[in-house]
C-alpha cells in the first residue's frame, strides 16, 4: 500500500522579517500621526487663547470708552452744581469718587 499523503512543511522564508518591519513601520507611522496630531491641538489652544486676550481686551477698551463718556457727562453736570457751595465732606468724596473713575480710563497716551 502506497500512501499518497505527503507531509511537507511549508516554510515562508520571506514573511516573518517583512512583516515585523511592516509592523515597526506601522507604529511609527502611528507615532507621527500622534505627535501631529497633538501639535495641532497645542496650536488651536494656542489660537483660542489668542483670540481670548483679543476679545477681552477689545471689550475693556470699549467699556472704558463708555464709562468715559458717562462719565464727561456726570461729572460736568455735578461740578455745575457744586461751584456755588462750600468744600466740605460731601464734595471731597464727590472729588475722590470721580478722580477714581477718571483713573480707571484715563490713558496717558490718548489723552
């Protein structure tokens, strides 16, 4: 009796090594992608802060123009009427209270 059955090996000799590069080339590829994907993140934090700081200065600056111009107003309408009186207690805090506003938008630059 003759067995047809034959028990051969098959052996890769080439897939091992090309897939464990394949696999290295993988992870760093993965790595790459990560990093760049972490340097863009850093970059929009970066820009929103930017962006922030703008706003937040951009809505002080025209706070301060209002309370400038309210001030203007308030300020020559109550001197107005305190030209005739005496300088006591009420006008000195009067004194004080609008020195402290004008302080707060006064830039030496602009004005």
């Amino acid at each position: 009796m003759a067995f047809l059955h034959r028990n051969k090996r098959k052996i890769d000799l080439g897939g091992a090594s090309k897939r464990a590069q394949d696999k290295q080339k993988l992870i760093e590829q993965t790595a790459k992608e990560r990093e760049k994907r972490s340097e863009n993140r850093a970059l929009n934090e970066k820009a929103l802060r930017i962006q922030s700081v703008y706003r937040c200065k951009k809505a002080v600056k025209q706070q301060k123009i209002k309370e400038r111009q309210e001030w203007i107003t308030n300020y020559f309408s109550t001197l107005s009427s305190l030209v005739d009186q005496p300088f006591d207690k009420l006008q000195d805090s009067l004194f004080i209270n609008s020195l402290r506003q004008f302080l707060y938008f006064y830039s030496p630059d602009a004005d």
